[in-house]
C-alpha cells in the first residue's frame, strides 16, 4: 500500500503552542485573575497539536517512507556557502517525539488545571508551559542542528522560567539559576560541535550531514570523536546525567506537573533525542560510544544509590529520572537507539504519572497543612504514610506506575528498560566488548536499586499508619477529576505503552508472550536508524544472542522480571515492619546512609573546586583588574585631564587688569622681537 | 654750539606721545574704576593721534587723515562704553571692575 505521504499541517504543531503562548502572555499582563482563557486555551492548543501530530502518524503509518521529509518554511541564516532555513523534518523518528511530547504534554497541562487552580499566577504558568511546548516540538521537528538549538535554548529558558516559578522563594530562584547556569555548560558542548561539523562538512541540516559523514569521516577518527563527544556533553547537560546531573534535584522547586512534564517526561529526554538522531555521527566514533553508555551506566546506577535514602518524595523521583535517563543513554550509546528511544517514550508515561501522581499526593498534604496552619513539610514522606486510606485513586496509579518502572510484566518499563540492559549485553562485541559487559552488569544492579527505592516511596507515602498528624488527617481528601483522570490515562499508558515493542524471544515464551505486538518500534523507527545500524555492523560485528555469562534474550527477562519481584516483595515486606517518624521527630541518617543522604556530596564537592574558584577568579578580576587596573587607567585619565585644566583655570581671573597686563607683556615682548 | 639736543619739535611730540601712552598703559593695568580706564583708553588714543601727527609732517598727509578715523572710532567707542557703564552701575551699584568677573570659568 504504498502511496505518496504529504504531512498534514506540519508547521501548526509548533504554531498552536506558541499562540498559546502569546494568548495566555497577554491575559496574564492585561487580567492575571482570569481563570478562563488559560484554562481552555492553555491544554487546547496543546491538544490540538497532539490531533494533528496524530494525523500525521495515521498517514504515515500507511506509507513508506524512506527519507524525511523536509518542510522549509524561510531561509533564516543565508551566511557565505552556509544556508539555514527555518525547516521542519517529519519522519518516523521526529514525529514519535513530537506525538510523545503534544500527548503527555496535554495530560499534564489538563492536571495543571486542577494543581494550579488556587495560584495567583495561573495565566503566567499556563503561558510558560506552552512556550515550553512549542520549544520542544521545535527542538524533535527541527531539520538541521541550529533550528534545534533553538528549541534546545528555548527548553532551557522555559525550565529555567519554571522552576524559578515562584521566584519570591530565594531558594526556588537560585535552582533556576543552577539550572541554567549547568545547561549553558551543556550548549557550550553542542556549538562546538556545531561548528566542528560546518568546518568539516560546510552543513549544518540532517539530510546533508548525515550522508556525507560516512564519507567525510574515517571510522573512529579524530574529529568525529570530538564531535560527537562534544555533542555528548551538550547530551548530560539537557539529560541530567554525570557530571551535570546536579540541576535536575534541585528542578523539583518548581511547581510538581512542570517537574512531570519537563524534568522527567520530555525535555531531559531531549539529549537522548539528539544522540539518536546524530546516529550515524555516533555510531562512527566507538570512542565516544562507549563514553555515552559509560556515562549513562555509571549514572544510572550512581542516581539510584542516592534515591535510595531520600525523603523528599519528589526528589525521590528526580534522581529515579536521572538514573532512567542513564539507561536510555546506555541504550543509544550502545547502538541500541530504537531501545533508547523505546524507553524514552514508556518512560515518559509511567515517570509523568509518578510525577503528577506525587503531586496529587503533594497537593492533598499542602492543603491539610493549609487548613490547619502548619508548617510541616508537605513533600517529605516522613510525615505521609496510609494515604492509600485517603488518596485510594491515586494509590493505585502509581502502584501501576512502580511496577513499570521497576520492570515488572506485564508493565511498559519490564519491555523496554529490559531491552536496553539486554542489547547492553548482546552487542558486548568487538574490541569494546569487555566495557559493555561492564555497563550490563551496573545496569543490572541499577534496576535492582530502582525496585527497591520505588517499592520504598510506596510504602512510605501509602502504607502503613497516617503520620500526618490528628488535626491534618481530617483534610486529606482525593484529588479532582480533572487531576485524576490525566492520571487514568497515563495509568493505561503505563501499562500497554511497552507492548509495543514485544521482542521476539518474549513473544515465544508460555505465557508472557501472549501479548499480541510485534517489536513495532524498531521496525518503525528503522527507516531513520538503518545507516547507522549498517556502519556499526560492518565495523563491530552483529550483535550477539547469548549473553556474558551464558543465557540467551528471554532467559535475562524472565531472571530480571523475577528479581524485580523478588525485590519489590523482599523491601515492601521489610519496610513494612520498619517504624518511621515524622519529619519533625526523625534524626539525620547516619553512617554511609549519611554519605546517600548528602548525595556523596556531590554538590559540596563542585562547590569546592568549581564554584568557589570561580568566584574567587571573578573577585580578582572585579576588585583587581575591573576596579584596580581598567577604573585606575579611565579614573586615571580623566583626573589628569582635570588638574591640567585647574591649571590653566587659575589664569582666567576674571580681572580686566590681569589680561590687559597680559596683553601688553605680549606686546611688549613681540615688539622686543621686532626691534633686537 | 649747543650742549643740550636740539629741541626738535617732531621728537618733542614723539617723547610727548610714548609718556602719555604709558601713562594710559599704566592706568588701564592699575585702576579698577571703570570711567578712569575709560579715560586711559582715551589717553592711549590720543597718544596715537599724537604720534600720527607728529609723523605726518616728515613721511606724508596720509597720518593726518587716520587721526580722523580714530577720533571718529573713539567718539562711537566712548558712546557705547558709557552706555555699558551706566547699565552695569544700574545692575550693580558698582563700577569696580574687580567686581565682574562673570565671564571667567
């Protein structure tokens, strides 16, 4: 059935967004307290983009399509030999971003109706988060590198916008600023790579580039290396992962469905986005391949050492994201982008619904709390326990969502986060082979923590007795529909978004394999992945059925799918009987669990030899060179302009006498001349 | 015969003309009223006169005639000069110089 594919609307993705972005602006300058417009505008155009980007799914489902279609709106930068048009590409690759994006992003918009209703600056929010989607549909559509950066930078803004929401918090407006400040070090990484690849290839859009890099670049040279890898670090600055990770904990001072929608679902995916779609430059450089799974193994088992012992709910979350995030990147550094890509999306679903599901419980606490004047802590899972009493809806959205992030079947996270741990191990091939094999074992290990800490925020927030105290418990109370049932859905998503990629040795297993999918991923996201998949193989070798230490596809899911269990039950037994206390009566954690708690000290330890040093070297260069050198020179100047002019000043009496006197020793001296 | 110089009348004017002038000179340095500078000015002028006519008779009439143009020049001077001194006692009450030294700095 192959028929000609014409994008529908293409442009109007990005545009709705936007103008609700400008519409939601100009209430929140002109009528702050109008409730109305951002309420249907703000998640509408949203929706309507997620229509639309759904159309164009339906028509390009039915076609074949080998090469993106690129849509050229205006020539942006014509500059000598370099053209930049403002252009959107459509593939299959592009288009499952932005359907991921418009979707989840509506759903938390929707929730934000509800979480923000009783903010002052509801229009304000409502018009940041469509800015955000606008950026972001830029960034997934963007058909050359610069119109991505755009939506790169823009992303950054918004979450920097967003984060610093309530900027009269000293504290929330300093995790803006971290935010920003860690991500500029991120896009440094990326335009250099940006320009590495105008000077060696004179182009800077996808099409071009990627079918002259085989060419233009020899396997695993020089350049592409450092290309790649300065890509990579523009990568951990957007991705949260080592050694940028820190802004993202420090995200969640932003209000809780930004936190859902930015910092876990689709921006900070956005590096793992960029390193599949510079597949080809990724798969040319093994070095830098190796350095991406590297990093993202070492991280997602390094963020999950951490979560373990947190108390806030939210930052609990946060650091399961960083780790998520490594594990995609171990999945796209490893040459596996379809898994990559696979668990970006599930993850998107069940991380989004642990997110707004923690901020339906956030939101009950703030509001118990409200009504009776306490200032408790209303994040800290110290003072939760037993909500499932009160929050029954809740409870089990996010049992749904734990048992898919923790990889248990049949839920999202068991097909795909087991899918990156085992392409980790089947393409341990090649002269690399020992590294992966490395990175499959700390993936391993990550996902036992990642049950543990996810079955551990459970307990803590939903079992057990109330710890809220006797006058709160009286005011926890559900969340409304309009924040539950962005909830359901997501909640449904969670559960079915992994069948869609059902790999084959699953599907011939007794009883887990009756899922009726095939591995609809990967054949969809083929058509953009092929040349790369093509040069990993001719230079690596074809990856392998058998893992490390023996034990094909199906036997590592079904031994990952029980130590999940195994896990979820062991802790969930163990916590249980454990008796915690309020925030207000707990001690500080001590021992190794302290070291956790203070997350090994990382930003203690970047205070130290980077930030402090920093100020240092700006402290000299104000009082030094600003004040002592540059000011001294200009001050310098202009004080000797004044003493000469005082000098000359005081012959200027003002006395007729003195000038008449003046003039005839004139007189007389030329007159002397003349005369002698 | 004679022990003393000769008395003439052309370098008597001459002597005449240089000591007025100097005395003008003087007053114009030393003297803060401004009627008593005008009067040295004009003694200055009339010095020059003094000399120009004094001249004349050895070089040619040409002297004479520029007397005339001075003595027209300093009627039209000491006319608007007055004007000016009787508007700055007006504003002032004064008409020591030392007192106007607005134009300075």
């Amino acid at each position: 059935m192959e028929h000609q594919f014409e994008p529908t609307l293409l442009w109007a993705i990005a545009l709705l967004p936007l103008l609700g972005f400008i519409g939601n602006g100009i209430t929140a300058f002109i009528a702050p307290g109008r409730k109305v417009i951002p309420t249907l505008l703000g998640p509408g155009v949203v929706g309507l983009a997620f229509v639309i980007a759904g159309l164009n799914f339906l028509g390009l489902r039915g076609a074949e399509l080998h090469e993106p279609i690129v849509q050229s709106y205006w020539q942006w930068m014509p500059v000598g030999s370099l053209s930049i048009d403002a252009a959107f590409q459509l593939d299959q690759l592009s288009l499952l971003m932005a359907l991921v994006v418009t979707g989840v992003g509506f759903l938390i918009h929707v929730f934000s109706v509800g979480y923000m209703h009783d903010d002052a600056g509801y229009a304000r929010y409502f018009s940041y988060l469509n800015l955000f989607v606008f950026f972001m549909v830029v960034l997934v559509l963007g058909a050359s590198y610069p119109v991505m950066f755009v939506g790169w930078e823009g992303v950054g803004l918004c979450s920097y916008l967003l984060i610093g929401f309530w900027f009269r918090d000293r504290e929330k407006a300093d995790a803006g600023k971290k935010a920003f400040i860690v991500n500029r070090i991120g896009d440094f990484g990326f335009l250099v790579a940006m320009l590495l690849l105008f000077s060696n290839l004179g182009a800077l859009d996808f099409a071009t580039v990627f079918a002259a890099a085989p060419a233009a670049f020899p396997y695993g040279g020089a350049v592409v290396t450092a290309l790649t890898l300065f890509l990579f670090l523009g990568a951990t600055g957007k991705s949260a992962q080592i050694p940028l990770y820190i802004w993202l904990p420090d995200a969640m001072a932003g209000p809780t469905p930004v936190s859902a929608l930015i910092h876990a679902a689709t921006m900070v995916t956005a590096g793992v986005y960029m390193v599949a779609r510079s597949s080809v430059l990724f798969a040319l450089a093994p070095v830098s391949m190796i350095v991406v799974a590297g990093v993202g193994a070492f991280t997602a088992l390094f963020a999950a050492t951490i979560g373990l012992i947190q108390y806030d709910i939210k930052k609990v979350l946060a650091y399961s994201t960083v780790s998520q995030l490594g594990y995609m990147l171990i999945g796209v550094g490893t040459g596996a982008y379809a898994a990559g890509i696979f668990h970006l999306m599930t993850h998107a679903f069940f991380k989004a619904l642990l997110f707004l599901g923690s901020g339906a419980v956030i939101h009950a606490m703030h509001h118990a709390y409200h009504a009776t004047h306490s200032h408790e802590d209303a994040q800290d899972m110290r003072n939760m326990g037993g909500l499932r009493h009160y929050l029954p809806k809740t409870w089990i959205f996010m049992w749904i969502a734990t048992l898919a992030i923790a990889g248990v079947w049949p839920f999202a996270g068991f097909f795909s986060k087991d899918e990156i741990i085992w392409q980790a191990a089947a393409r341990a091939v090649g002269p690399f082979a020992n590294w992966f094999r490395v990175y499959w074992l700390l993936a391993l290990a990550a996902a036992m923590l990642t049950a543990f800490y996810m079955t551990r925020l459970m307990i803590m927030t939903f079992h057990g007795t109330n710890r809220t105290g006797e006058q709160e418990r009286r005011h926890l109370h559900e969340a409304p529909a309009v924040m539950w049932v962005p909830l359901a859905v997501l909640a449904g998503l969670s559960v079915v978004g992994g069948w869609l990629n059902v790999p084959q040795a699953i599907k011939e297993l007794p009883v887990l394999g009756w899922i009726p999918s095939t591995e609809w991923v990967h054949e969809w996201l083929h058509p953009q992945l092929v040349a790369a998949d093509e040069i990993i193989a001719t230079h690596v070798g074809e990856a392998t059925h058998q893992a490390p230490l023996g034990g094909g596809e199906a036997f590592w899911a079904l031994l990952s799918f029980a130590l999940a269990t195994a896990v979820i039950l062991a802790s969930a037994a163990w916590l249980r009987r454990r008796r915690v206390l309020p925030a207000r009566d707990s001690a500080e954690p001590r021992g190794f669990a302290s070291v956790l708690y203070h997350k090994w000290y990382v930003d203690e330890i970047y205070d130290l030899i980077v930030v402090r040093p920093v100020l240092a070297v700006s402290r000299f260069c104000w009082r030094i060179i600003d004040q002592g050198l540059i000011d001294g020179v200009v001050n310098g100047a202009g004080f000797s302009a004044r003493a000469f002019g005082w000098v000359g000043a005081q012959l200027q009496t003002g006395q007729l006498n003195t000038y008449a006197f003046a003039a005839v020793l004139g007189v007389l001296l030329l007159l002397g001349f003349v005369i002698f | 015969m004679n022990t003393l110089p000769q008395l003439d009348p052309a370098r008597l004017s001459l002597g005449l003309a240089a000591l007025l002038f100097a005395i003008g000179v003087a007053g114009v340095l030393f003297r803060r009223n401004a009627i008593v500078l005008f009067m040295c000015i004009e003694l200055m002028l009339n010095a020059v006169n003094l000399a120009f006519v004094a001249l004349s008779r050895s070089i040619d009439i040409s002297g004479q005639v520029f007397v005339f143009f001075v003595m027209t020049v300093a009627a039209a001077e000491a006319a608007v000069g007055l004007a000016l001194v009787i508007a700055i006692f007006r504003h002032a009450e004064t008409v020591d110089m030392k007192h106007f030294t607005l134009l300075r700095w």
